[in-house]
C-alpha cells in the first residue's frame, strides 16, 4: 500500500510532488532589530509590547502581523488557504490561538516547543504532497518576555542568568506553503522521536536539546545516503554555544563530521558578545524568524542551494520540573531546495 | 493538482485509501469507572493518583499505559509505528511528552485543547492516507485535579463550582490507525476553525465551544451533502447540557435538525445527577475515552455503523483570561463508519 519511494526510513519521508515555499514573512522585536540580521527583517517591532497592554497580547499581535503579511506577499487571500497550522511557547499555544483567531482558515495546533516550525512545515508539506491542500499557511514564534515570566523567573527580579542561558527570541515567522509558484521546495522530511538526555536545568535548554538534534541529523543522514556537504548549510534551531559544542561531540560520535556547513539560528540572529544574550537566542522565533528573513532570502536570491533547517525543541513543563524532572526534548529536520 | 474528490470543500476531505481503526485503549480514573459506561474501559485506575506523587506524573501514566495498550491489543510493535500523535491540556502538553518520552517513535505534537482528539486522528488519517505512513498510534487524555489547579482553583480551597461547570474527565484513549486490517474506518475528515463567541467564564466551557461545534457540524453536512440522519451517531466531546442546548439553538437556526441522534461525550461518561458532575464530562479525555471505550465497541459489534465525531476544545490560556479576553474555541469533526 505505501510507496515507498516516500518513506525512506523510520524517521524520513521524501516529498515528491512539489511544495514550494512561495513567500515568508519575518517580524522581530527590537533587540532583534539591532542584531546581526537586521536587514533581512520584514518589519522590526518599536518596543517591546508592540502597543499591546501585556506580554502574551503583544505576541499574539507578532503572529497576527507575520501570518497576515506572509499571506499578502503570497498573493493569495484566506478563502485560497486550506490549513494554517501554528504553535508556541505560551500555555495552551495562546500566541497562535489567540492571534489567528480572526482567520477564517481550518486550524491545526501543534506544539513542539521551539521546534514548532520544523513540525509545522513537515505537516504541511505533507497535506499538500498527499492531495489535501493546495496552499497551507504555516508559522511559529515567541515572545522573550512572556516566555521568562512562564518558564524562568519574573523579569522584575532581574534574576542573573548563567552563561548557558539562552535569549527568547521576540517575533513570529510565517510561510505560505503552495502546490504551485516558485521559491524553494520541500523536498524531504525527517521527523524526531522524544529523546530525554537527563539535562534538569531550565536555564540550559541547549543540553537538553543537543541529543535531539543528533537523532534526527544522525537519522537524516542514514536514511536519506546524503553526506553532511550534500547541503549549503545545515541549520539547527537554538541549541546556543553549549549546545552545538554538544551536538559536534555527539555527531562525532558518530562519525558524522561537518566541514563549515553546520549553524544554529541562535547563533545567527544574535551577536552574543555584543547583545549580552549568552549562549545565543532561543524560542519558536529563533528559527521561524531566521528562516523566514535570512535563509529564505539566501535560497531565493542563489546565494545557496540547499538547507536543512532543524528546529529544536525542549519539551519543558515548569510543574513538572519542579516535580524533580528531567527535561525531554525533539527537533524536526526539513531538507529546502532550490531547483 | 489536487485530487477533487479528496477535497469537498473548504474544510471538509474524504479519506480514499483504507484507514482502519485497528485497535484501541480506553483508560479512565475511579470516578470515570463508576459512571455509566464502567463496563466498556480497558483499566480503571483505583485512585486518582494512579500511584504517582503528583496529579501530573499520574496524568502521564495514564498517557504511557494507553498508548502502550492500544499497541499491543493492535499486534504492532513499536517498530511498525511511523508516526504518534498526542496533546493534552498540562501546560507544553506535558501529559503528552513526559507520557511518550520512551516510545522511541516519531513524535507529531499536536494541540486542540478538548479537540485534540479528533485533530489527532485527523492528522493520522491523512498521513496514512498521503502515503506518508502505515500506521498511527495516537490519542488524547486529561486530569480532573491537574486541568482545575491548572485552569480555575486549587482543589485545596474547595471552591463552589457553579452549574454550568463541567467536570475534567481523568483518564487517556488511544487508537491505532492502520492502512491494513479490519475495523472501523475514518472516512472523511472536516477540520474546524477558530470560533470566539465572546463568552469569558472558565466556568462555562460548554457556552464559549458550541459555536466552534455548530460551524464545523454545519460545514460537515453543507460539504458532504449529507444529512444528519446519514449517522446512527453524532457525538460532540464535551459541551455539556450548557453547551448542548446552545448547539441545538445554533443547528436550529441553520435549518439543521436532528432527532434523537445527536448526543455528548460530555453527556455519556457521567450520570450528572447522581455523581454531581454538574453539566457533564469535559477534557481531551472526555471524547477519546468515550470513543475509544464505548462507541468503538458499539461500532465493532455492529450496533452502530456511521458515527460523527466532534471532540470540541475551549481554547483558554489563564494568563490572557486574566487580562480580560474571551476564549477561543475549536472543533474538528471525524467520520467514522463500519463497511
């Protein structure tokens, strides 16, 4: 019954009709405005509450703004998307679910902590290659307030945080997702299992996500034949410094070796020495907003040809942490290509 | 491109290729399994802290012990499983995460508040169906003390709960899908969208989803062009007597009548006079308990053949409730039918 030339192994299916990413849209926050990739940004946000009254509205108004601008560059209107899928770091997803309320679209939540927009690009590309959709509105992000007020401490504490803290990216990124146009195609997808490396800290999220990571690179990689310089860049989602220092020992480990091809967002939005963020950025932003301005940019303007972009996800619940738990993680891996 | 008669229209998709419901697992808590339908659940756990240290660790245990049973009554093994679905109502869907962590299977993490059943089964189906896999496990569960402590009061204060209160249904259901093999079969999926009705009681979940229902009811039959005598059974998740009469008010208003076949999960799982669990069942587990226990089993015996499945999710976030907002809702209606 299955074709197999889909699924190539346990983690990995190809994506055989095309989906092409046909436009994204990338909105930051200030400090991320000041950063490394700033001229790649669809808009950068004046100040934190994004003239909101709280936190959690002024990042449901990110993902607003980023999903209503993605679907206008894609030339299309609601009536021609078929899903829009979403998810964040707020309880209960309220980012996505209370900005995209106004959409009149099919609603899928997914949560996958900060490897929520790997996951939602995976559905998605397969609902349009398995004949469901024809256009699907995807996107993730978060809100680096919201997200240490819920998981960490109250920001009116000015609680120190240690070097292996990362920095919550403040933002939403959002792709429209098409059966037809031109940009960028999905072409394969790896999709993680839960994989718990005993790491308790919540301020060093980048350990408990490397062995994640690994998986799902270590898994890509087997099941697809490719070698790490098959792809231009291969992307984590934000892992920091302590965890891609992490994630290169335990790809060693097994034998897989990177030349310069291997980043992670966080490293890449933030200039840690000068922004003072750390082990770099993190949250559902961290990759979507990464993407959705810089790499999406650099596949279509032919700077590069193929990316494998690897949101990384720490599955944190504060209760159950404070339960004594350990911190289970995952990441998604999408293989994006140029023609 | 796209297989018309896949699509019905905007949120309606049949399901062509065979996926069969192959097996399933009903777990409930001590109240659930004194309640009407005690005689058709897999395991009744003897105490509401299934002999964890917390409302959450046991709220996990439930999730690992159904999703363990649906498995082995399939005759799978963890190995023959291409993706799991599953989400909860414990912040980050911690039920979901911690549960699974050691079901070394591909992970999809999914949220639809008390809909995240049928969004599970939805995304499932289509999976199997794109040729993307071969079987599914998947499922959703809930906590009473977890989702109140969380959601509304500590039980600690012995709070009044008013009449139009629901009560969280403790418990998990999980559900095998399958590309082969014999049972009941999913057969048309209609995926909702987000509904706020303006209602803002955490109290009142029934009131704030009945718009959610009424929507997706009203696309299934206007989509499909059928009638709501097509099923023996149309079963909404956990509205609740509030929330059913509201149902019924909207239905009616657009010229959607049914007779007697039309009930709630919500309705079914407790005798809300005798176990005073005022306007009935609610939680993720409210529907996958009832389907995956109860109507399953009414459908393998032949004593149904077609039912509509709407779990139905109030998507609150406490932080934003607090800030004065309303609550968003959703509902994803599933076709399920024996040959």
């Amino acid at each position: 019954m299955i074709n197999m030339q889909k699924r190539l192994g346990k983690h990995t299916v190809n994506i055989e009709k095309p989906v092409y990413i046909i436009s994204t849209a990338a909105l930051a926050g200030k400090k991320e405005g000041e950063g490394p990739l700033k001229d790649y940004f669809d808009y950068i946000a004046d100040d934190i509450m994004f003239g909101e009254k709280s936190w959690e509205k002024a990042e449901s108004k990110f993902f607003k703004k980023a999903f209503d601008m993605a679907l206008k560059k894609s030339g299309k209107t609601y009536n021609d998307i078929d899903y829009m899928l979403s998810g964040d770091l707020l309880n209960q997803c309220g980012g996505s679910t209370f900005g995209l309320r106004d959409f009149k679209i099919p609603f899928l939540g997914i949560y996958g902590a900060c490897s929520t927009f790997g996951e939602a690009i995976s559905i998605g590309s397969m609902l349009i290659d398995g004949g469901f959709a024809q256009n699907v509105l995807c996107g993730a992000g978060s809100h680096f307030c919201s997200a240490e007020k819920q998981f960490r401490f109250p920001l009116e504490l000015g609680t120190q945080r240690p070097p292996t803290a990362t920095w919550t990216v403040t933002g939403a990124g959002a792709v429209v997702l098409s059966s037809k146009g031109k940009g960028p195609k999905v072409t394969c997808i790896t999709t993680g299992k839960i994989i718990d490396m005993g790491i308790k800290d919540a301020a060093n999220m980048g350990a408990a996500m490397a062995g994640a990571a690994c998986d799902v690179i270590s898994a890509h990689f087997k099941e697809t034949g490719r070698k790490p310089d098959y792809y231009d860049v291969v992307a984590t989602g934000d892992l920091g410094e302590v965890g891609k220092a992490l994630l290169k020992k335990y790809l060693a480990e097994e034998n897989i070796i990177f030349k310069n091809n291997i980043t992670d967002c966080g490293l890449e939005i933030f200039d840690n020495e000068k922004q003072d963020t750390h082990s770099g950025g993190s949250g559902c932003a961290c990759s979507a907003v990464t993407f959705s301005g810089y790499y999406y940019k650099q596949l279509t303007q032919n700077k590069i040809k193929r990316i494998l972009l690897i949101p990384t996800g720490a599955l944190i619940n504060t209760d159950i942490s404070q339960q004594g738990e350990t911190i289970p993680s995952i990441a998604h891996a999408v293989a994006i290509e140029m023609e």
